[in-house]
C-alpha cells in the first residue's frame, strides 16, 4: 500500500506462501516497489514492530539514505497497552507484574460477567433495556449457579465497579490516541507531542485516584511509566523529531503558554539531535546543508522571511501545510520538506483495512481464487474506491464505507468487515478488545 495526501493506494500483493520471511526476503520485495515508484518519491516504510521487519527497514535505510523506516505508531502503542493491562511474569519484570496483574485478573471477572449474560436471555434482554451497548461474541451455553452466585457478588460490589472504572480512566488516554492515529489521514508531525501529552494525562489520572501531589512517587505510575516510555524509545525515530520541528504550531505563543513544561522544538534538547542527524541524511551536499539550517534558524527564531506578524499570528491558526505554503516560499529547501513529512501517516492502518477488503473478495464461498485473481480484483476495489471520493464522480456506489469507512462506526461500513482495532498482535486482540 502506498499513501499521500490523496489517500492510500492498493499497489501489489505478494505469494509468500512456502517463503522463508527473514529480513532479506522483506526488504527485496520492498525495494521491487521503491523501485517502481522511484526512490525519491519515497519519504518513509511503515511496519509492526517485528524483528524481522525492523531489520529489513534498516536494510532499505542502507540502501536508500533519503528513505527512513518508521515502526507503526498504533502497533506500538497496542504492544504498551498489552504490557500494562495483561503483564507476564515470565518477562523479567517482576515489580511491573506485581503491579499490574490485577488489571488482567478484572478483564477475566468481566469476560465471564459478559459470557453469562450471554448465555441467558431474561439477562440479555435486561441488559439491552437499560443500555445502548453490545455484547459482539455468543458464549458456550452453561448452565451453572455458581457462575450466577459469582456475577451477582462481582456486580454488587463497589470495590470491583471503582476498579474497572480505574482501569478505564488510566488507558483512556493511550486508547484515545490510538484511535486518533489509527488512520490514513497524515499525522507524522503530531506523534512526538501526543506522546508526551498522554504520559501526563496517565499521570494525571493515577495520581487523581491515589489522591496523590504530583511531586509525590507512585509505584503504580513508576511502573506504567516505564513501559511506556521504552515503547516509545522504540518507536521515537529522527524522521518523528524532524517532522515536529516544522510543524509552525509549536512555536507559537498560544501553544508554549498553555504549558509552562512545553519547550520549542529548537530548544529541545533530544529532538534538536535528531534533527541534525536528519538534515545531515536527507541534505548529504554541503552547500544544500548549509542552506537548510540557515533557512531553519530564520523559522524557528521568526527571522528574516518569518519575522512578519501575519506569518507569527498564523502560525497556530493555520494548518500546518496550508502555512507552508503561504510563508515558506523564501526558504525553499524547508518548505519542499515541510510538503513531504506534513503530508506522512504514523501508521499501516491503510495496510490493515486491505485485509477487511481481501476478505470480501476471497471468501469460504470463493476460496478458490488464485493468487494473482485475488490481487487484481483488491487493485481494482480498493482503488475504485479511492477514485469514487473524488468530486463529481459516478463511481459513488464503490465507496461502500463513504466516509465513516475510516471511523470505528462500525455500524455504517457497509458488507465490509471493519479492521480491528488491535493491530497485528492477535494476544492483545483476542485479550483486551474482543472480549469486552
């Protein structure tokens, strides 16, 4: 799948059946594509956090030094939501289990609460009366009074509801940005900063409930913390640190005094290093270099070309491109940058729903198609699709999902299956998402 400002596009699919999928298989068949599309029309390669991937990504960054390889934003953040909620003593972490344990004993005690009510229609019927939601899976039917003695106790207690509801107030932010992010539209330059703003929103929510000053130590927090800052030192890389360092909105003045910890980006310390190392990758040419910093000095000290009130005010006004495009005429090695990174996704979600179309298309009923059938008929769907959003087209009827196809209304998605929300990580998936 390839991706721009025009939306993700359906390129090719791959046989790999009886492959060895090591790094060198990975990346050959990458490079087929960048090939193709021709290497500097490439900015980024987007995969899960796999071994195997990562080291293929490096593999193209070797070959292609203006190309980067970005691990998937909303893969990482499932992979940090698993640790918290559904931790293993098994991976050397003794205290991060101690801690957090509890959480998966609440998700199993409401799987059963869900699996009972399931299996009993008075139940189900009084559950459906007094709320919107639904329950998505049918249980084994069983009948047992112990499990009914079990729920009754579960959900009379208070201590068990003010659990859940902790549970729920802590993840709600890392669950928040994963639906943010779980899209095609390009949110690159927003990463680094939402990352930021969801640890302290964790932290805002632990504290509240342990009654806590923020200047006092939790445990509880000192172990989610962790988990979350090593899942981000894996997924943070220089091209996230370049692309929020032209964004214009965080050098604006209402944006730095809405919170006295935010620091421009040219006054942070680890992300001004990384956007060193990437100007030097991206600008090998000495003069062109030499260029750059000087055309990024004048934006983010608002010199020269950018020292106009107007280009000031706008800065967090405007959307970021639209800004460029207005204010960066001057400064044209900046600005042909500014049009690439601003227009990049943080995840493969458009990878993802591919495999809801292949499943249309290659069902238990045409599951004799052949590879390459298969493939031409998801080239002409997928695209279809993307022709059928532009203005005045008559090929409306092949956007089943319109819009709300990259929402998680699932409601509105029409014959296809929605993706889940859990990306590539079918323990998570089948742990925290599907069950609840």
């Amino acid at each position: 799948m390839a991706t721009s400002d025009s939306g993700p596009l359906f390129i090719k699919a791959a046989n790999c059946f009886g492959e060895y999928k090591d790094k060198f298989y990975i990346s050959n068949l990458m490079k087929e594509v960048i090939n193709e599309i021709r290497h500097e029309n490439v900015v980024q390669v987007i995969t899960d956090n796999a071994s195997a991937c990562k080291a293929a990504g490096e593999l193209i960054m070797s070959e292609f030094p203006r190309i980067y390889w970005t691990p998937c934003v909303v893969h990482t953040l499932n992979l940090a939501l698993k640790n918290i909620c559904s931790p293993r003593n098994a991976d050397n972490n003794e205290m991060a289990y101690d801690e957090c344990h509890w959480i998966n004993d609440i998700h199993l005690e409401a799987v059963g609460i869900k699996n009972f009510i399931m299996n009993h229609g008075m139940r189900l019927f009084i559950f459906g009366k007094f709320t919107p939601l639904r329950l998505l899976s049918i249980a084994d039917r069983e009948d047992d009074t112990v499990k009914a003695s079990i729920v009754k106790e579960k959900i009379l207690d208070d201590d068990w509801w003010h659990k859940v509801s902790y549970i729920l107030s802590f993840t709600g932010p890392i669950y928040d940005m994963i639906r943010f992010c779980d899209t095609d539209k390009p949110y690159l330059h927003l990463v680094y900063e939402m990352w930021d703003s969801m640890i302290e929103k964790v932290k805002a929510e632990i504290y509240k409930k342990e009654r806590r000053p923020l200047s006092a130590r939790s445990i509880f927090y000192d172990v989610v913390h962790q988990i979350l800052v090593a899942r981000w030192a894996k997924n943070n890389t220089p091209l996230h640190c370049l692309a929020h360092s032209l964004n214009p909105r965080y050098y604006s003045d209402s944006w730095l005094l809405g919170d006295f910890a935010r620091v421009a980006p040219h006054r942070d310390g680890e992300v001004s290093l990384k956007r060193q190392k990437c100007f030097k990758r991206l600008f090998p040419n000495e003069d062109e270099h030499s260029r750059v910093l000087e055309e990024y000095a004048s934006f983010s000290m608002k010199t020269g070309p950018f020292q106009d009130l107007l280009c000031i005010t706008k800065m967090d006004e405007m959307e970021p491109k639209s800004w460029w495009a207005n204010f960066g005429a001057r400064t044209p090695l900046l600005q042909t940058l500014a049009f690439k990174l601003l227009g990049q996704p943080s995840s493969f979600s458009c990878a993802e729903r591919n495999w809801s179309t292949y499943a249309f298309i290659h069902s238990l009923r045409r599951n004799r198609l052949t590879t390459s059938r298969a493939q031409d008929l998801v080239y002409v769907h997928n695209n279809l699709r993307l022709l059928s959003r532009a203005p005045n087209d008559d090929l409306k009827m092949w956007d089943i999902g319109g819009d709300t196809f990259d929402t998680m209304d699932i409601e509105d998605v029409g014959f296809l299956q929605f993706a889940d929300l859990s990306l590539d990580e079918p323990d998570l998936e089948n742990g925290l998402f599907d069950n609840i």
